[in-house]
C-alpha cells in the first residue's frame, strides 16, 4: 500500500506543479473516496493549500456531513458547506412543464451531481485551484458516476485505484491514529442520490466486481475466461457490457494517474461508439 500511495502523491504533486497549481479543491462527501482524495492532496499540497467542501442536498445523510467535517478537522483543512438543496429545487421547478407526465429517474438524481459540479468548478475558477475527482477505477469502468457532475475537474487522482484498493489504502492511512473516520471506512458506500441507497442496488459485491474488472481490463480475459474462474454468468455479461458501454463517459473524464499495467486512457484504445455491444 506504501507504494501506491506515494506514487499518488508523487504524481499528483508533479502533475499540480507543471500545471502551475498551488492550490487544490475537493468535494466532501463524507464517503471513502473523497476521504482518500483529501489526505493524498494534503500530502501533496499541504493542508494550508487545501480547501474541502461539502454540499449536502436533502437526501444528504447526518453522518455523512458529520464525517466530512471530522476528515477535515484531523486533516487541518479549511472546510466550507454548501447546501444545495435550493438549487436542485430550482432546477427541477424548470424543468417540471417539460417532464410534466414523465415518472422521476436517474435524471432528477443526475440533476445533484451536475449542480455540485458546478459549484466545485466555480470555486475552482475562483480561487484558481485544481478541482480533485474523485472517482475510483470500479466506478470508472463500470460508469457509475455522472458526466459533468461528479467527473468534473481537472485531475482524476484515484481513477487507476480499484473500490477494494481505496480501502486497503484508507486502512494503511490510518495504521497509526484515525485520520479518514472509522464511520467512513465501515458504513455502506452510497452515493446518496435517493433516499435509502447503496451502491450494491446497481454493481455487484467491491471484491467480486474488481476481480472481474482486473481480468478483464487490465489481463484482457473473455467473459468465458472470466466465467470459467467461477463468476456467474449474468454478473459477467452484466459488468463486460457496462465497461464496452460507457467508453463515452471515460473519453470524457478527466486525466488521472496511472499506477497500473493498464490505466484508462492512452493504455486502453477503444471504439466509443458501441452499436455492436448488446
């Protein structure tokens, strides 16, 4: 773990200075990833130089809010709270004569993670700092994010870490005292879009997923290979046709650090367009 997470500061600490940045931002969602984010831009920027933000909906748990601040506080960053409840409110009002009739869906969610990434970019232009993404490599491959939301920015630091890594790595972090809550690294991950959610209503088991993600982004395995390891056969077809399917968001990412033998990007050349995936 010593090695991935100095060489994610290493690159990150390169990347911001031929940048010419000096500053770095990062959403706080009170979730593992955002946590892992925050303590490698610490490192890499000093807390001085490090600005956390949280921006809670009405969806947004307690306890989420409640471990944001504390990551801040055992960090020593500045930390400042955007509520933006208001505004997906505002944003639905508008839209509600043109949706009239439709049933709410992944949209209205869609709609928090874009008004957050708005914010953060407007803080980014502001204060002339580096916007921090905080996407993992699961997430990544599988599209579970949202397009000019929560991948807006102009550094995708974790992108080459797996969702089961960014654990390990939490861990590592806190060998010696508790800097990521232990309530962060313990409770369910959520991205807290609707009440009640999870990330496991729509991706397989972390452990199970990232196996079948290393066979077969990084060790270029069939779905048969894969299924003749022992994953099941609907998982497989289900996690494969995500990956071919959301090449479009991935080529639309920001750039990140690769610590991999196969990051996404320049090391995967792939079709966006995916009319043969079915």
């Amino acid at each position: 773990m010593k090695d991935i997470h100095d060489a994610l500061v290493l690159g990150l600490r390169d990347y911001a200075h031929k940048s010419g940045f000096k500053r770095a931002l990062v959403a706080l969602s009170g979730g593992i990833d955002s946590a892992l984010v925050a303590v490698i831009a610490v490192e890499a920027f000093g807390a001085e130089n490090v600005i956390g933000v949280s921006l809670p909906s009405a969806i947004s748990s307690g306890h989420s809010r409640d471990d944001a601040r504390k990551l801040a506080d055992n960090l020593g960053i500045r930390f400042e709270t955007i509520a933006i409840a208001e505004a997906v409110a505002a944003c639905e009002q508008a839209l509600g004569p043109v949706f009239k009739g439709l049933k709410p869906d992944v949209t209205e969610e869609n709609i928090q993670a874009r008004i957050r990434g708005v914010l953060m970019m407007a803080l980014s232009n502001k204060f002339g700092s580096l916007l921090l993404t905080t996407g993992n490599k699961s997430e990544v491959a599988v599209g579970y994010c949202t397009l000019y939301g929560d991948m807006a920015g102009g550094l995708a630091v974790i992108s080459d870490v797996f969702k089961t890594q960014v654990y390990a790595l939490s861990r590592w972090v806190n060998r010696e005292r508790e800097i990521i809550p232990e309530n962060t690294i313990a409770k369910a991950p959520s991205a807290e879009l609707r009440p009640g959610q999870t990330d496991q209503d729509s991706l397989p088991p972390y452990d199970q997923l990232d196996a079948i993600l290393k066979g077969y982004v990084e060790e270029g395995l069939s779905r048969k290979d894969l299924m003749q390891q022992g994953f099941p056969e609907a998982v497989v077809n289900d996690v494969v046709r995500k990956v071919d399917l959301n090449e479009y968001k991935r080529k639309q990412a920001a750039p990140g650090l690769k610590i991999t033998s196969l990051a996404f990007g320049v090391g995967r050349r792939i079709p966006i367009v995916q009319k043969y995936v079915s």
